[in-house]
C-alpha cells in the first residue's frame, strides 16, 4: 500500500511553496517522520516528514518546482518496493485560502491562467487570484519562475509599472559575458525564495514610499549604568539577561502613542491607524534576513519583551520560526550595531510607515554642563514614509525615544 506525501498547510495566507531540497532520492528506504524535504515559502524554510516509513517510491515534484497547499509532492511505497521513475508533471496546487490576517476562508479555485508567452507553466495560484482580481492579462507579465512561470510578484511588479502590453516588449539588459578566464572562477547559485522575496520588497518600498531618513544620537550612559546595576537581579528573577532592546522597544512603543501616523499604513486613499504595537525585529540569519514580531509589545514589561525576543531570535537561528511569529508587524527596529555599523539608512518593512535603526555604541567627547565628557553615544536613523508621516511627526518621534532612553525612568513612569 502506498502513501502520498503532500504539501502541508504553510500558514495563513501562503498558498504556494518552493521545493528547496530533497534529502532523499527515489529507491531510498525512509523511516516514519524521517525529514525528506524542504520548502521555501517567502518568508520561511518548512520541513517534509516522511507520514509513513517505506521505500521513496517516487518524487512528483522536483527542486525548484512551484507547488501549493495540498499537492502531491512524492509517493512512499512498502519497504522493498520498487522506484517509480520521477514524474515530469508539476504537482497540481491546491485551492488557495483568502489572504489577510483574519481567519483564512476557503474561496472557490480560480479558473487556470494562460500560461505565459514561450512558457510551459501555468501562473502560480496566487498569481491567478490578482490577476483576475485586477484584470492583468498573463501575455502582460513577465514570469521570473521556473520554466517562465508566472508569480505574484511578478504580477505586483507589472501592476507597479502599469503594464498594458506585452512585458517582453521591454527585455531586461542581458547579464554581460564574463571573460574566459573568469568564468571558471564563478558560480551560479539559485536564489532561495526567501531571498527573491527580500529583494523584491526593498524594492517594492523603495519604488512605492516616498521614503526619507531623519538622525538623532543618543547618550546610552543611563540605560547601561541601569543595566550594569540590575542584570545579575534581572537574570535571576527573569531566566533571561538584560539587553538593550527592551529598553528601545518600550521607547518606541511609547512613542508611537504620541505619534501614531509613525504606526500607520496606506490602503488606497485611506489611512489605517494601528491602536496596537506590534514591533517587527529584523534579525539576521544563514538564509537571509526575517523580521519576526513582538506582538502587543506596549502591554508587556521589559522583561516580557525580553523573554519574547528570546524566543525568537532562537526560533530565527534555528529555522522553526512559524508565519503567526511573522506576521502582523506595526513598526520594525533593526540593530546594525551588532556588526559595528555606525551608521545606516534601513529601508522601510513596508506597509510600514516607519522602522527605527540602531547602530554602534561608540565613546565620543561630548559637551555636557559646559565641560567635555567622554560619553558612549549612538546614532539613531528613523526612516519613515512621507505621504503619512510629517517631518515634525518623525523628529518629534526620534527625540521621544531619545528622551526615554536618557532618562529611562521616563518609562516606568509612562512619561
């Protein structure tokens, strides 16, 4: 008896996933959730345990093929059982849920797209829904998939452009022919779909927000000389240590209730006012960089946030981060400091109207009370979307969290 191995639900709103690896071959023997394969998703890496132990019968879906919720990827067959030669046909995606981040409702599967021009492969679910949600005509996208397939982000960058003819009537620039004596020396890696994904959204914000940076700095010597007095107290009592961003994001959640368009978005010509904090925490990995959130982070206590952030950047560097944990973010900081960056101008998380950039903790001789101190002081860099946010909003918004952070008895006392 045979057992299908099928894409497992992704999480809310993602309906399509790359198939990144297979860790075992047709013919091989596999033990009961056994990891087999791997899938990328735009924003995470999910594993594919064997649902029964056997023989690898055969692999429907190969590396780098499109496949959605529910399809048959491979085919476990009894122990001793013979391979099957590896289908050619792409599995067929699921039905794909409603995006947003309410509850997901099943919708009825949208009638297949055209393939695109010079292509083999049908548009992605996803790609089908929008194109017939904004009326795109598949022979107006380029598709940047396998085999010319056609993806969201390909539909969103056509719409962004405001295609009305065919895209290949506009080519890309050919990447120029190295030298003989170069090519050798190079090698081609396919991106990982998290990684067309990163770059495909910075672009997205750069070319959509009317995106500007405002500067500030920051003398750290009261929040350190807090944290020097009250870590080991803090350790003890917590099961966590005390760092630095509890302290910047009680700042900032402080501050995006003064300055609430800094926690906004624009939806057509409307403005959506988030009477919530959700702090997105640009972390770092092997794959790339993840954004994972910090949900209600105004209600909890620093030592709750620092308990939160442990969790997660653990969940980020061990690759289990889930989409619930990824979702949602009203606001995002990200910490060039912790590879000695002195200075940055981060590029906005979008929707996001705003994302807060720290940087490196650096001893500089500063003016206080008249007299030159050496003070350990960092730069702040707040880039912020100008059609939502005044420039008078995003200084008043830095010096908040400027203010708090020097006199951080500002936030136990809700000042």
């Amino acid at each position: 008896m045979s057992t299908e191995v099928k894409v497992p639900t992704l999480g809310e709103s993602v309906t399509e996933a790359t198939i990144g690896q297979w860790f075992k071959k047709a013919g091989d023997q596999v033990s009961q959730d056994e990891i087999i394969a791997e899938l990328e998703t735009d924003k995470v890496t999910v594993e594919v345990p064997a649902p029964a132990a056997g023989t690898l019968a055969e692999i429907v879906a190969k590396e780098g093929e499109t496949v959605g919720v529910g399809a048959l990827i491979a085919v476990i067959g009894e122990a001793g059982a013979s391979a099957a030669p590896a289908s050619a046909k792409p599995a067929t995606p699921a039905p794909e849920a409603k995006e947003g981040y309410g509850n997901a409702a099943p919708v009825p599967a949208a009638a297949p797209a055209p393939a695109a021009s010079g292509s083999d492969m049908p548009a992605a679910p996803s790609a089908q829904k929008l194109m017939a949600e904004k009326g795109v005509s598949a022979s107006d996208v380029d598709g940047s998939g396998k085999r010319g397939q056609i993806l969201k982000g390909d539909v969103l960058d056509a719409i962004a452009k405001g295609t009305t003819a065919p895209a290949a009537s506009a080519p890309a620039a050919p990447r120029a022919p190295s030298s003989a004596s170069d090519a050798p020396r190079e090698e081609r890696v396919r991106m990982t779909k998290l990684r067309q994904t990163i770059a495909r959204r910075l672009k997205d914000a750069q070319n959509t927000a009317a995106m500007l940076t405002t500067f500030n700095e920051v003398d750290m010597t009261a929040v350190m000389e807090l944290r020097a007095r009250y870590k080991d107290l803090f350790e003890k009592k917590h099961g966590v240590k005390l760092g630095f961003m509890g302290f910047f994001t009680k700042a900032v959640t402080h501050a995006l209730k003064e300055i609430p368009a800094v926690n906004a978005e624009i939806d057509g010509t409307d403005l959506i006012y988030k009477n919530y904090c959700h702090v997105g925490m640009a972390v770092g990995t092997d794959k790339g960089l993840v954004v994972p959130v910090v949900r209600d982070a105004d209600q909890m206590s620093i030592a709750g946030i620092e308990k939160e952030l442990g969790r997660l950047a653990k969940a980020a560097r061990d690759g289990s981060l889930t989409m619930s944990d990824m979702q949602g973010g009203t606001f995002t900081i990200t910490n060039g400091g912790v590879y000695g960056s002195l200075m940055s101008t981060p590029i906005l998380n979008a929707p996001q109207s705003g994302i807060l950039g720290m940087h490196k903790i650096q001893e500089r001789p500063m003016v206080v009370g008249g007299k030159i101190e050496i003070r350990p002081m960092m730069y702040l860099a707040l880039s912020y979307d100008h059609r939502i946010v005044d420039g008078k909003e995003a200084v008043t918004f830095l010096v908040r969290v400027k203010d708090s952070l020097e006199d951080p008895e500002r936030l136990v006392l809700d000042l």
